[in-house]
C-alpha cells in the first residue's frame, strides 16, 4: 500500500489536510477575492513544500482576478506568484544540494498558488531568505527581483556607465529596478505620476525623476541625458508610449517591455530602428519553464542577495494587509497609491 505523502519522513513538522487560501470566485471588481479552503498541495518530484508566511502581491494577480491573465497549464488557479514562509517538506539529499535543509526560512517565485497557507514550488525556485530580513520582507522580493534581473540585465543588457530609465518607478518593480541598477554602477531616470512619488524614487536612488502627468518624459530623458538618451528602458505601459519611447533611445538602445498596461499596440518608425541600431524586446516569466527561473534564482543568489543581506537593497512596503483582507490589498494595487509592494500576512 502506498504511504501518504503528508505522513512522509521528510516532513520537518505534522502538516493539516487542508488549509486557508484566496479564492477567485468570479472575474471582476476586488470583492471577488473569497477566503475558501483548499487542501493541502502534495509536493511532486523536483518539489518542496512551504509553510507560507507572507504573499507578494502584483499586477498580474490583479489581472488573474479579472480573467485577463489565466494561469499556464498545471499551475494552481489560486492566485500569487511569490511568497515567503518555512520549508517544511522535500527531499533531503536535493536540499542540500541546493544549500537548504527543513526548517529554512525561504523566499520562492510560483506559478500560482501563493495566495495559501502552504504552496508547493519547484526547488530551483526557492531561495534563502537574506540575511536580517522578516518573512513580510522577504515576501516582496522574488517577483519583481526575478523580472528586473531577467529584463534588465539578462536580455537588455544594462551595464555599469550607462542610462536606464524605468517607467512606474514607484510600482514594485521600480523601486527593485532603481535599486539593481545604481548597485551595478547605472545612471537611473525614472517616470511616477506625482511629485511625492517622484520624491520617494528619488530617495531610493534615482537620478532623476519625472512626473509624467506635468511634463514630457522624452523632452526630460533627452535634457537630463544631454541629448544622447537613455541606453535601456524597461517599460510596463506599451501602446503609445513605444514611439515615444523610441525617440529618446540612444543610438544600440534598448527597450524591453514587460507589460501593456497602455495597450498591446503601438504604431512607431521602423527606420529609427534600423538607423540607430535599436533593440525592442519583450518578455513575460510566468510561464517560463522551470529551468529557466532557476537559473535567475541562481545568478540572483550570487550576485544580488549578498547586497541585500548588506542592506544596499532593500524591500520596500507600501502595505501589509491580513490574508482575508486580499481585496483590500487589491484594491489599493489598482488606486496606485502606493510606493513599492504590497503584502498578505498569514500569520495575522
């Protein structure tokens, strides 16, 4: 007879058969988000098992929850694509390959699933948490951290001594972008839509920043840049903004677009591209296999973690919120009042 995997001796403490989690219980408005029961997910091969502490919560969960952004096959429909919480079940000899053993205070990025009191992730996907950081703050890393890497410097290939300038630099992926690239020797432009939140990308690091509801973004780039333009733009708008975007490029620039908040079209001058030598890319993470986030999580343990650990980056939190307040939490996202990340708390 086969063993119960929830009675399985790597198990580093007795786990429930069921559990709390955030349910969408139709597409829409924020009021949708229901708290339901769910059972406990079993770890499969290459897996571990986490006692959640803490979800990250971002745009494309706001999306998930409208229908506009559905899971990839095999993912959990629970919503959440990062948290933060306890290892407490998987396969020893694998962990310690990893530099990880039970009872680690760990930090994953998901494909769904994070909305949960326990979550079941892939290993390659996980990380320590860094050094000197809570389980809420931890929580608000691997998202945003992963994409900034992957964008950024993986595929835009931003280097020390040049310009980049982040669109939304007061969202959760701005505050990381500004941080990443003043720690790897960038110049950083920043776009926000009000003079506080410009303050506040400032504060973080930010060269320079630009109120895009009061003033031109292209006229600003351009100024501050002496006319050359920005080297690497990470763009979460699209739409109009892509010829716009175009015209404050400098010459070998490039433009990587990891939303279309703004729309999925965009009408531009081809030639500029061709004259110029310009580079437009994109790219979305979620459904990317495994082996893929794993490598990021490998670089960012290397490369990023230790400026973490040393307080040179850090999270920034806009908001905690209980778990059973996750509409609350939504509904705040979608105001865009908030300055970095939004948090569930399931420890609360």
């Amino acid at each position: 007879m086969e063993s119960d995997p929830h009675d399985d001796a790597t198990a580093a403490r007795s786990t429930p058969r069921s559990m709390r989690a955030i349910g969408i219980a139709r597409f829409g408005s924020p009021d949708v988000l229901v708290e339901t029961t769910r059972p406990v997910p079993i770890p499969g091969p290459g897996e571990v098992l986490i006692q959640v502490s803490a979800s990250g919560v971002n745009r494309p969960d706001v999306l998930q929850r409208r229908g506009e952004y559905p899971p990839p096959p095999g993912a959990s429909d629970v919503p959440g694509l990062e948290l933060a919480g306890v290892l407490v079940a998987g396969d020893a000899a694998e962990l310690a390959r990893a530099g990880l053993m039970l009872g680690d205070q760990v930090c994953a990025l998901v494909a769904g699933g994070g909305y949960a009191q326990w979550c079941a992730v892939p290993l390659g996907q996980c990380l320590p948490v860094p050094a000197g950081l809570s389980l809420i703050e931890a929580s608000a890393l691997p998202e945003t951290f992963f994409t900034v890497w992957s964008n950024v410097f993986d595929r835009a290939g931003l280097k020390s001594g040049e310009t980049l300038l982040v669109h939304g630099g007061s969202s959760g992926i701005g505050v990381a972008a500004i941080q990443l690239a003043k720690s790897f020797g960038a110049t950083v432009l920043v776009t926000a839509g009000s003079d506080e939140k410009c303050a506040a990308c400032r504060d973080l690091g930010a060269d320079h920043a630009v109120n895009y509801r009061s003033s031109d973004f292209v006229a600003e780039v351009l100024r501050c840049t002496r006319g050359r333009g920005a080297d690497v733009i990470l763009d979460m708008v699209a739409g109009d903004y892509v010829a716009r975007e175009i015209g404050c490029l400098a010459d070998d620039g490039r433009l990587a677009i990891i939303a279309v908040q703004g729309g999925v079209k965009a009408e531009f001058h081809a030639g500029e591209l061709l004259r110029r030598r310009l580079t437009i890319t994109g790219s979305t993470l979620r459904p990317r296999s495994v082996e893929f986030k794993s490598a990021i999580a490998r670089e960012l343990r290397e490369r990023v973690w230790p400026l973490i650990a040393s307080g040179r980056i850090r999270p920034i939190i806009a908001r905690v919120f209980p778990a059973n307040q996750a509409a609350q939490a939504h509904a705040l996202m979608e105001s865009s009042r908030h300055v970095g990340k939004i948090v569930l708390d399931w420890t609360s």
